[in-house]
C-alpha cells in the first residue's frame, strides 16, 4: 500500500494485488475525515432510492452538517411540509426553488413560496456498505 496524498490516507489499488504493505500504521477515526464541524454533523441512513443518481443508495449513511450554508447544486436535507428529504437544491431563473431527485423515475419538486420548508443541513459524505 502507498502512502499519498492529503491527510496521509493512503490509496491502494483497485487492480492487482501490491504485494507491499498489509498494514496501517496508524489507528484511523473517521471523524477526522468526514467532520469538520461536530456539534453541528448528524448522520441519518438514507431510504428510497430518489438520489441513486448521487450515489446514495438506500441503507446508506449520510453525513449532514448544519452549520453550511446551502447553495444551489449542493445535496440538502430540507424539511418541506413536515417531511423530511435528501435531494439536490436548485435555484430556478425565477429565484423560485426546487427539490431534485437524482433518479429520473421521481419528479423535481417545486417549492411553493407559501410552503413549510427548511433546510436542515447540507450532505457532505455518504458512507455506502458493501456487503449484503
């Protein structure tokens, strides 16, 4: 395994086999790669499949933090009349917003200005299992 790049996480290959190191030498938290700030990162599981496209799939984590400011493009967990959902925030040339799922089967949602909607915090890191 080689040691580069940022923070020193190494990369390894996903080809063939490095017949070189079968170890970290270090202990490895998370938390130090995927939260920047705690008192304001939650993680939720994500169900449905709305943001496939994103590379979220359902059962896995998602890391959100609270104290980002959204923008449009980025992927949000907003609360819109009372419901809870992840899609990626778009501003509309109207200054109108929109909720869009990453998967062609679900339909942009439109924010009606009259609307009980929030953003709850912005997607920064999902985590997705592997195994069955």
């Amino acid at each position: 395994m080689q040691m580069h790049g940022i923070n020193s996480i190494p990369y390894v290959s996903c080809g063939f086999p490095s017949p070189a190191d079968d170890y970290l030498e270090a202990p490895l938290s998370l938390d130090k790669y995927l939260v920047r700030n705690p008192s304001s990162t939650f993680i939720v599981r994500a169900s449905g499949d709305s943001m496939i496209g994103a590379g979220i799939f359902p059962k896995d984590l998602i890391v959100i933090d609270r104290s980002i400011t959204a923008v449009s493009g980025m992927i949000i967990l907003a609360i819109l009349n009372g419901e809870f959902t992840v899609k990626r925030l778009i501003k509309n040339p109207n200054q109108t917003w929109s909720l869009k799922p990453e998967n062609s089967m679900y339909p942009i949602i439109d924010v009606p200005p009259d609307s009980d909607y929030q953003v709850w915090g912005v997607v920064t890191h999902t985590i997705h299992q592997c195994l069955p």
